[in-house]
C-alpha cells in the first residue's frame, strides 16, 4: 500500500529541540520518495540525461504517454479492470460511497493539450507532467505460496514465478535498471525474449519505458498494453505489486501464459518478475 496523500512534512532537529535561528521543513515525499539519495536531485531530473543519452525526443515522449492513457480508457470502458479490482467502501461528507474505479487517467488527453505542456524539471527538458505519471495512492494484495503449501491446502494459483531479476546501475541512470534485470530474469528462466507474450513496465517516465522497450527489441504491441502508470497512476511503494496484478489479469484476459514486469528503482537499480500462468 502506498498512501502518498498522507506523506508528512518533517521537522529536523525538532526532537530535542532548536537552540537558535530558523529551520526548514523537509517534504519526505521527495526525500523519502522522488529525490535521489545520493545527488539530492529529483528523479525526473536525473531522466533528462536518460533521454539525451538515448536520443529520446519530446514528440517520442508525448505519443507514448498518449498511447498510455488511450489504451487504458479504453480498457477502463471496455470493464477489462472491474475483476481485479475490490471495490472499498468510503465514508465521505456525502455519506457512504463506493470506490471502484482507477480515477487518475485523462480519458480526454490530446497530442496538442500535451504539447502545450511546458518541461518540469529543466528548462531545456522534454520531461511534463503530460508524459510523466502523477502523484498517487493504491494498493494491491497479494498471497504467494510454495508448492507444498499451495497442495496441502487445495488452493488454485493464478500463475507461478518462473525467475526474477535484480539489477544495478549507475544511480543517476536508473530508468535504464529493467534492461538488465529482464535479461537475467530470462536467463534464469530459460526464455528467450520470443516465449515472452506480454509485457508491463513501469511508465515512471514515458522515456524510461521507451528506452527499455528499445534496448530490450521488444514489440511494442505487447508492451503495457492496457495502459501503464502514465494513466493509472504511480503509487510508487505499491507499484510492484499492482502491475504484477495488472498484468496477470491483462494475460487472463487474452489467454496468455508468458509475461514479464519490470520496474526502475530511484538510487539506481532495476527488478523483474518473468511469470508463467497456471489458471
């Protein structure tokens, strides 16, 4: 679960005290969360040199995040989430209401309305709000078993993990981690990238899922093909879980058997699940 709603403001040194002069309040968000640890700057920054070492351009950027949240209003339309998701309810001034729908996307976003955005984190960026995700809250819950336990309480797994990757990289290079933590993932999995069906990588930035759908040669007509976090949104403590969950009820829709998720990690580093369904 990742409540991003409700990350404090912090205090230093207020535990024992000041003696004298002004202090300053820390937004653990960005310390916590978005800033790199080792440079201080955030992570959004730190990806403009991932776009400029890949030959990522601004017009690349804004068509994916486009395709993002197309394809996910059109899933979202079409009822393809209504069986993963577990509709909560929730006491507001209005009385009680039921949520059960994602509510980040912008069904109504254009090519134009995103090209109007200006760079967030450079001034000579290419990086917006349009093709960046937003600040989120979500959960996914999920039971994972071996096969013992599984047989001796007559359970019916959803799919099974075949191998995982962990990876590391320059820190400032993080956005490019999947890459290598795919490729282990499969080696350890005995795959080749042919047996993979379908694949879900975290849109932390359109650019990051670019320059790993490139790096990797992977079809983009597999590539989170119901939308990715640009449009769901990236409550980034949750973010493995929920796209793990994503893609596994994407895969049982299309009756597919192969996946792979992968995900960047600030400070630098990449993780991959290849996973194998057994409904």
């Amino acid at each position: 679960m990742e409540n991003m709603d409700l990350c404090p403001y912090l205090l230093t040194s207020a535990r024992w005290g000041y003696r004298m002069g002004d202090n300053k309040i820390v937004d653990s968000m960005l310390l916590d969360g978005l800033h790199d640890i080792f440079s201080g700057n955030h992570s959004g920054w730190h990806t403009e040199d991932l776009v400029k070492k890949y030959s990522i351009s601004r017009e690349e950027q804004d068509a994916w995040a486009l395709r993002s949240q197309q394809r996910f209003s059109k899933a979202q339309a079409e009822g393809k989430f209504d069986t993963e998701i577990t509709p909560i309810e929730i006491t507001t001034r209005k009385g009680i209401e039921l949520f059960q729908k994602d509510e980040h996307n912008r069904p109504d976003t254009t090519a134009e309305t995103l090209a109007q955005l200006k760079p967030a984190f450079r001034k000579e960026g290419t990086i917006t709000a349009g093709n960046a995700p937003g600040l989120n809250s979500g959960a996914a819950a999920m039971v994972i078993a071996n096969a013992p336990f599984v047989s001796a309480h007559k359970l019916k797994p959803m799919a099974r993990i075949v191998a995982y990757g962990v990876s590391a990289v320059e820190p400032g290079m993080f956005g490019i981690g999947p890459v290598s933590a795919v490729l282990q993932a499969l080696e350890r999995a005995k795959w080749k990238l042919a047996d993979v069906e379908r694949v879900e990588i975290n849109e932390a930035f359109a650019a990051i899922a670019i320059a790993v759908t490139r790096e990797l040669g992977l079809n983009e007509n597999i590539v989170n093909v119901e939308g990715g976090a640009i449009a769901h949104g990236h409550p980034i403590g949750a973010t493995g879980a929920i796209l793990t969950t994503r893609l596994l009820y994407s895969m049982k829709h299309d009756g597919l058997n192969r996946g792979i998720v992968t995900l960047c990690i600030g400070g630098g580093q990449g993780i991959a699940l290849a996973l194998e369904r057994c409904d």
